[in-house]
C-alpha cells in the first residue's frame, strides 16, 4: 500500500549553517540504491540517509511553544566523512 511507502533521502550537511543545515541530493526507491549513491559520492562532505514515509506528515512541534522544530518518526542514520574540528 501506498500509505506503507517510504523513500530514501541523502542530504549533505553543512555545520557552519543553522538548521535546517542539510539540503537533498538524491531519493531513492529502497536504502539498497541509496547506499550504492552514498558509497560513490565525494567524502569531503557529511551526509545524512533518512527514510522518509509517503504521504504522511513527520513535522514535529514543540509542545509549549507550538514552534515547528524537527521531524517526528524518521529513521536517520549519519555518514560523517568530513572532520570538521579542523
């Protein structure tokens, strides 16, 4: 089923921005292709993974303040090739 659908997303990070500190550069159908693309990409960035589902909304809300501040439910793993202490 549809509602049952996720898509895999790579987003390359940047910390010396503030959030939202990542941008997409590619989805993919299963985490299979998308750990294929990660494995080919430069390593002089960091990258995220995350599963995203279809058709269902993930925002997260700050309960006292009512301030949209994240993602609620999202599977996300972190590929951090970049040392960024330097």
């Amino acid at each position: 089923m549809l509602e049952d659908t996720f898509i895999w997303g790579i987003f390359v990070t940047d910390s010396s921005k503030t959030f939202p500190n990542f941008f997409p550069v590619g989805l993919y159908t299963t985490r299979e292709l998308a750990m294929q693309q990660l494995e080919s990409m430069s390593k002089e960035y960091n990258y995220h993974l995350l599963k995203m589902p279809i058709n269902k909304d993930f925002s997260y809300y700050h309960r006292k303040s009512g301030k949209l501040v994240g993602m609620d439910g999202i599977h996300h793993e972190h590929y951090h090739f970049l040392d960024e202490s330097k």
